[in-house]
C-alpha cells in the first residue's frame, strides 16, 4: 500500500471521527487545533483505524498516554527522560522538531495526519501474528 492510497483512507477515517468534510484534513492538520478532536475522538479514530486497515492497535500506542505525567516534565519541559519514553513509545514518529523545543504545551501539536499515516506505514511493516 502506497502512503498516498494510506493517507486517503486516514484521511476518511479521521473526518468521519471528528465529524467534518474531508477537504479540511490535510496531512499537516493537528488533530485537536486544527480538526477540534476532542480526547473522545482518539478512541474514535483508533477503533476507526482498526476497521479500516484490519490492524490492532494497542492502547496508548498510536496515543501514548503518559507523556504528561510528572516525571517526564520540569518546569513545562518534557525531560530527558520523557523524550526517550517518547522515543520509545513511538519509533514511527519523527519527534526531531519537539526535541528542539520540548515545551509540554506544544505535545499536542505532534499529533498530526501525517503522524497517523507513519503509524499505519510502520504497523503494517510490522511482522502480523498468525492465529493459531
């Protein structure tokens, strides 16, 4: 599957979460500033994707949940620490900008399509279990 034919089918699934025309996504949309998710419709697109790509997708790994929490910010900082959580958590994402500048009120700004799509790219290279 090519990134554009994935990139159109996040596109829908995102719009059809958040309840808006396609024309608005693009992949460069945050997903709560520009597209005006609320934390509902993460678990939406989530299970939304799942459909859409037949994947599972675990919880916090798309959306990891912890990057907030207090050991992993100082001072409205991600720290040291939260960055390599961060690393850890989402090998798909390209977190180079954020380490630049790792304000905690800026984490949601990595949130973006774009972001969504490396997800579905680095899920479906991943080796699928077989049923037994």
């Amino acid at each position: 599957m090519t990134r554009d034919e994935i990139f159109a089918r996040v596109r829908t699934v995102v719009a059809a979460a958040v309840n808006i025309d396609e024309h608005r996504v693009q992949g460069s949309s945050v997903i709560i500033a520009d597209l005006d998710a609320e934390s509902i419709d993460f678990l939406d697109i989530v299970f939304r994707l799942e459909r859409e790509f037949q994947i599972k997708i675990p919880r916090g790994e798309l959306f990891p949940e912890q990057i907030g929490h207090t050991d992993f910010v100082s001072h409205g900082k991600v720290t040291l620490q939260g960055l390599a959580y961060m690393r850890e958590r989402m090998p798909y994402a390209d977190l180079t900008d954020f380490e630049r500048e790792p304000s905690i009120s800026q984490i949601g700004d990595i949130f973006t399509v774009d972001l969504v799509c490396q997800y579905i790219m680095w899920k479906l290279a991943q080796p699928r279990k077989q049923p037994f």
